[in-house]
C-alpha cells in the first residue's frame, strides 16, 4: 500500500512538474504580471475544458471508428485537433476578454498558454493514473520527458500562436475575421499534423515531424511575444 501510494505521488509529480515549468517560463515573459486569481480561473477552467473534451471525443470515437485513411485524417484534424483548440480559447474568450485585466495585446497570448496549461495537466494525469499497468518509476520519467517537450508545449505553442492573431486582431477591427481563421487555421492544422505524424508514422518520420513542428511554433511564437510587447503602447485593446 504504501509503496503504491508513493508511485501515484512519483505520478503526480511528474504531470504536473512540465505544468509548472512552461507556467513560469511564458510569465517571465510578461513584464506586467498578471493578477493569481485570474491564472488559477484560466487554469481551472482550461482543466474542465479538458473534461469535456475527452467525454466528447471519446463519444464520438466510440460511434465512428475505421482504419480508414480519410477517417484517421478527420479524426487527428476535426474530431481532436479542433475540438481541443476550440475549446481551449474558448476558456480565454468567457474568462478574460471580458475582464479589464485584458490590458495589453501580450495578455491574449499568456492566457491563451495558461488555459492549455490546464488542458495539457488533466491529460497529463489521465495519462499517468489510467493506465492499465503502472508504469515503472524511470518509465514515469521518461514519458514525463517526452510530454514536457511534446505534447504539453505543443498545447501552449499552437494556443500561444492562434492568441497571437487575436491579439492583432484586438488591434485591427477592419482585419479581424482574417486574423482569427489564419490563427485557428495554424493552431489546427499543426496540432492535427502532429496528431497524424505520432499516432500513423514510424521510425525517423514519427519524430522528425513532431521535432520541426515543435521548433516551428516555438520560434514564431517568440516572435509573436516582441512583436505584441512593441504594441503595448499604441494599441488599444478593442474585444
């Protein structure tokens, strides 16, 4: 028993220990920080988006399933890939855009990574404490790593990327519904490829995909932090 009770502690750990590093790696970034009871908001209910999410594609992959080539496609693009970026910006859009701590543009992206921080945690102990074996603890580890540099950055790169055009489009009402399909476009179809290539590739391809699109995405949206931290003085935040 005890010794049970330290391996689901190691467990925990290890999900929640990428959550807290990639946390405090984008709000360094924020020269204004951001209020802690809006980030636990945003967190909790990047989490219960993340419920819902799995109850909803589950039902879904219950009903349709197939080995299909158009099927995989519809399902690692529409059934995961939009569902998950959907609802991931929709705990921004209830939560923060309403809020006058909606200041400044770099805000929409910040929150944008916390509410996948939160998506990307309850996977994080579903995947730990739902497995059929347990896993050992340096099998712990070393899927822990994986999902540090995987799966839980993707899920702050591909929302800190679509909340980098809604940010531009907070500041450019004339370009605001381009703005927000090239965002969902990218965050969509980079998150679906990942998909695609992880579940369907093997070998070199399975992790040279998955590596390129993860440098991809952490490159542009570095990119997309200077840029929004120049805009903090000429543009007016208009949701």
């Amino acid at each position: 028993m005890i010794n049970e009770l330290y391996l689901y502690l190691i467990y925990f750990l290890f999900a929640i220990t990428p959550i807290l590093f990639w946390m405090v790696f984008y709000f360094k970034k924020d020269l204004h920080p951001e209020p802690k009871k809006m980030i636990l908001k945003v967190f909790i209910l990047g989490i219960l988006a993340a419920c819902v999410t799995s109850v909803f594609e589950m039902t879904i992959l219950g009903v349709f399933t197939g080995k299909y080539l158009l099927f995989v496609i519809l399902q690692s693009f529409f059934i995961i890939a939009l569902i998950e970026e959907v609802l991931k910006y929709l705990v921004v859009k209830i939560c923060v855009f309403s809020s006058p701590e909606l200041d400044e543009p770099l805000d929409v992206m910040l929150y944008m990574a916390i509410s996948a921080l939160g998506f990307a945690f309850l996977e994080n102990i579903i995947l730990f404490f739902a497995a059929e074996h347990p896993y050992a603890v340096g099998a712990a580890f070393s899927f822990a790593l994986l999902r540090f540099f995987g799966a839980v950055f993707l899920h702050t790169l591909t929302s800190g990327a679509l909340g980098f055009f809604i940010a531009l489009s907070f500041c450019s009402a004339k370009n605001k519904k381009t703005l927000y399909f090239i965002g969902f476009f990218m965050a969509i179809f980079l998150h679906g490829v990942y998909n695609l290539a992880i579940t369907q590739l093997a070998g070199f391809w399975q992790y040279s995909i998955p590596a390129i699109i993860i440098i991809v995405l952490a490159v542009f949206t570095t990119y997309g932090f200077m840029k929004l931290k120049k805009l903090k003085s000429i543009c007016k935040i208009s949701v």
